[in-house]
C-alpha cells in the first residue's frame, strides 16, 4: 500500500516534438497506400523512376514522326549525293590517266608519221606498243585506240574497238574541248558495263592532232554503290536524264541497262533534286528516293527505299519502348532484390534485435561484416549494446554492495550512508524525517521450529510488505538478522507512526507456512529524538524494545530526546 507523499516532487517533461501538417498528411497517405515498410517504399520509388520516363518517351512517340522521317530523307539525301559525288571523282581519276597518257612524247610523234609504207608501220607498232601499257596501268580500261585529226584509226591495243569511234562531231570539238564523255552502255563482248572516254593528242606547239580514246568499264562504280548501299533494303542506281539505268546495286547491270524507268518517276526525282519524293516503281511498288545529279558523267544517282522499309522506323521505337520498359521492370526488380538483400534485411534484423535490447535482452549480437552506412549501424549497435551490458554488469555489482543477498533490500552499510546524507540535507533544509526499526517477534523460536528455509521465506515475505507499503522515495533496509529499518523522507512521528501501524497490520494479517507471525516496531524523528544516524537507530531501537516488553505486536514511539546507554545496552538481542 502506498501512501500519499508529502512533498511535492517536481517532474520535469521534455517538451513533444511537435509534427508539421504536411508530415502529417504524408503519413496518412503512405498508410493509405501500405506503404508502411522501407521496402514497400523504396519499391515504390523504383517503379515511379521507371515509370515516369517511360511513359515521358511513349508519349513523345506521336511527336517523334517527323524526325524520324528527317533521319531517313537525311540519310537518302546522303547516300545519293555521296554517290554522285564519287562517280563524278571516279571520271575525273579516269580522264586525268588519260591526259598523262595523251601528253607522251610517243604519241605526237609516232600518230604524225603514220601513213602507207614501212616508216609508217613502225610507228603503228611503237603506238600499238604504246597503248598496251598504258592499258595495263589505267584502271578498269578495256581497250584504247588513237585516232588522227580526221578520225581514223592510227592503232589500237589488244581488244575490240568496234563500239569506240568518236563522231566526227565529237572529235570536233575536242579540237578545242578538253574531253568527250560517251554515253554508258553494255558491252557483250566483255559481259561489264562500259563508257568510251576520250582526250585531245596535241603537239607541243598546241596543234591538234588526234584524239585518245578509251572504253572503260564500271566495275569500281558498281563497287562504290555496293559499299554506299551497304546491307541496307535501300537500293542506289545511276540513270540518265531519260529515265534510262546504267549500273546499280539490285540486279545484273544488263537487266538494269534493258530498264527503263516511267517518265513521271523520272520528271518527279529531276524536278525536285535533293528532295524525298514518292512515287511508284516499275514493278508497281511504292517507294522513296531522291536524286542528285553527276554532270560530268551525265548521270543522275538516285538512292531509294521501299516505303513499307522507309515508315518501320516510325513503329520501331513502340516496339523499342516496350522492351526498354521490360528492362527496366526487370531492372527494377534486380535493383529492389538487391536493396532487400542489402539495406532492407540488414534493417529489419537490426530492428528485431533493437526490440529484444528494449525487452531486457542483451544476449542480441549483428553481423558486422556488412559495408557502408548499414554496417556503421550495426557496429554501432553492437557497441551500444556491448555499452549496456558493462553498465548492467556495473550496476548490478553497485546493487549487490548495496543489497541484501537474501531480501533485496539495502543494506546496513548502504542504509548508514543514506541517513548520513538525509541528516545533512535535513539540517540544511530544517525539515524533518522519522525512522522506523522493526523486529520480526519469536523469529529465532520460528527458525528453530520450522529450519532456515523456512526463516528465510519469512524474512523474504515481510521485506516485500514493508516494500509495497512505503514510497519509493523512502529507503527499506534489512538492518541484520530479523530487524528491518525504514527511513521516511519528511514524515513527521504522527506519519510514521500511522505507517508503521499499517505495516504491523498487514504482517499480522499475512499467512506464513508456519502460521501467523508478527513484528514490533519502533518510531524515531529527527532531530526530536537524535541528529545524528546513530541517535536516530537508538532511539528507534529503545522505542521497539518497549514495544517488545509491552507484548509485541505493536508500535511504539520513541519520547524525549536520543535513549540512554542503559537502554541501548538493555535490551537482550536474538530473543525475538
């Protein structure tokens, strides 16, 4: 039983934190959605990482047509330009061999002395001679000829020649020109595509004298626009203004020279150069091209895609994104695995050994091993607990020096020091406190009875009475053998007295195993009856030896001031 203090006790509260509104709301959203646990959480933040850029790139998929259409009319305009460009280099490399071969001393030299007789033969065999190396050393040459001013034919190099004479219109103007371009054609004899090239013989003084003419194929051409398609479904061609094909990358280049293409393709492709335009194929498929113009070989290229091929890459990236967003659900689902195995494991582990520290369980221990800021926290936890343990281990030490073994009381010595301390603060502050000394009648009769395990569950069961039955600011201590001593902080006599009648009552009304048991109990107050520990124990002990005398069972209060020696003395110990 606890009875009320008289002494206001201040208790000091740490103010709450307080939590803003919009905390507040937060939680209560995350509570609604059961997002409650870390890894609920973080998963959730893994699917809004993935799912918001992927619905940001299919919804800019309606956006994205024109510039894919731009990429693919930007790569044809490439592509045929490029085109043009080479098979315009490829001539200029072609006619430039030729010059260097025209401007040979050989030449002007032998074409002029050719006539009937044998002066004149052996200069048609120095030409022949002539032309056969540079034959061998131009680049795709079939066979050259030098013809005179008036067109006949001085000599020629082994092959026929029968496709490669120059209109006199033509050998006409190179009088004053600087070459002649034919126009492409196939050539049976050696199963390629040809062009007849031709440049001005002149002397040294600048007088024309005949012409060098050359059949080249165009092999290398048809090698250049293999490499220009590449693997791609798009096809690159050459063609003449007419709409007729010369050499290109799908089919045989005499299919392709048999060819030729509708005139509304070609007007369309011509007037619109360098712009992607639609249009059907001969063989009825839509398609999308562009064409740029070679003009020193008098040829157009034109690169092409079928348009089913040319729209796919429009629908590619839906497709593209439908994989992008299964890996990224797949990487979300690795990414949250791993934060479960790293952070979210470690976490809860680290949660239920918290909880057992906070049920009294030291016996907890993590693993350490774990990296980063998660294993900071359980090194950290673990020396936190390691802490506790020394302090447990320390207090419990502290309490046993201060306890009784059998009891759990304090101590006598504990119990002397406490009163010390109290009779200071007592003098200090002038107020008052009362000691009670009680004593467990017939005890030593009880033990001898009934044995000392019997004593001691007496003992046991009446230091837990006069521990219920006082504050906890107030000190209990077994004072030796069967006396127990009681200090009450600013309790005047009256109080004590009243205290120290209902522990009396409550023993008497208790049940022992060896039947009923009692106490006689002893009231002193500072500084009436001693100012001192020692006075305050006599005064106590002389009030209970009355108590005793008187029949025990009772409570008497210490009178006048410290005992006497004699009553110190008087009384006979251990009789119960």
């Amino acid at each position: 039983m606890v009875w009320p203090p008289q002494v206001n006790l201040a208790v000091l509260k740490k103010p709450a934190q307080t939590v803003s509104p919009w905390q507040e709301t937060l939680a209560r959203s995350l509570r609604a959605l059961h997002l409650n646990s870390l890894r609920s959480r973080l998963l959730a933040l893994a699917l809004l990482a993935t799912l918001i850029p992927t619905v940001a790139i299919l919804s800019s998929f309606r956006h994205e047509q024109p510039s894919l259409s731009d990429t693919v009319a930007q790569e044809l305009r490439s592509v045929s330009s490029e085109a043009a460009r080479q098979a315009d280099v490829w001539l200029d490399e072609r006619l430039s061999d030729l010059r260097v071969a025209a401007g040979s001393f050989v030449l002007s030299e032998n074409l002029a002395k050719v006539r009937p007789g044998a002066a004149g033969g052996q200069a048609v065999a120095r030409l022949r001679d002539y032309l056969n190396s540079v034959r061998e050393r131009c680049t795709g040459c079939e066979a050259l000829l030098v013809a005179d001013a008036r067109g006949r034919t001085g000599a020629t190099s082994v092959g026929r020649t029968t496709a490669m004479q120059v209109p006199p219109e033509r050998l006409n103007g190179l009088r004053t020109g600087d070459a002649f371009v034919g126009d492409a054609y196939w050539d049976a004899g050696v199963g390629k595509a040809a062009v007849v090239l031709a440049v001005p013989v002149r002397e040294a003084d600048g007088r024309f004298l005949g012409a060098l003419v050359a059949k080249v194929n165009l092999r290398s051409v048809g090698d250049m626009l293999q490499r220009l398609a590449a693997d791609d479904p798009k096809s690159v061609y050459l063609m003449t203004d007419e709409g007729k094909l010369v050499i290109g990358t799908r089919g045989s280049s005499a299919e392709l020279m048999r060819t030729r293409l509708p005139k509304a393709m070609v007007q369309t492709l011509l007037d619109k150069e360098g712009q992607v335009v639609e249009y059907k194929r001969p063989d009825g498929q839509d398609a999308v091209g562009t064409l740029r113009r070679a003009p020193q070989l008098r040829v157009a290229a034109v690169a092409e895609l079928p348009r089913a091929a040319a729209i796919r890459p429009v629908g590619q990236p839906r497709h593209g994104a439908g994989l992008l967003l299964a890996a990224l659900l797949a990487g979300v689902a690795v990414v949250a695995g791993g934060v479960g195995l790293l952070v979210v494991r470690p976490l809860g582990r680290l949660t239920r050994a918290a909880t057992k520290v906070a049920a009294g369980d030291l016996s907890v221990e993590l693993p350490a091993g774990t990296g980063g800021e998660v294993g900071d926290l359980m090194r950290v936890f673990n020396n936190m607990v390691v802490r506790l343990r020394e302090r447990e281990a320390q207090g419990e030490l502290e309490r046993l020096s201060v306890t009784d073994a059998l009891t759990g009381l304090y101590n006598r010595r504990h119990l002397m020091g406490t009163l010390a301390n109290e009779v200071q603060r007592s003098r200090r502050l002038r107020r008052t406190f009362s000691v009670l000394l009680a004593d467990v009648d017939h005890f030593k009769q009880y033990n001898d009875t009934h044995g000392h395990l019997a004593g001691d569950a007496v003992l046991v069961k009446v230091a837990e009475i006069f521990r219920k039955m006082t504050r906890a600011v107030d000190s209990v201590a077994r004072y030796g053998g069967e006396e127990f001593v009681v200090m009450l902080i600013e309790a005047p006599i009256a109080i004590a007295a009243t205290v120290a009648e209902r522990i009396r009552a409550r023993i008497a009304a208790e049940a022992f195993d060896g039947g009923k048991m009692s106490v006689s109990i002893g009231a002193a107050e500072y500084p009436a009856h001693g100012d001192t520990p020692e006075e305050l124990i006599a005064s106590a002990d002389a009030a209970m030896y009355r108590a005793k005398s008187d029949g025990r069972d009772r409570v008497m209060v210490a009178v006048g001031g410290p005992a006497p020696d004699h009553e110190k003395k008087g009384r006979r110990r251990g009789d119960g």
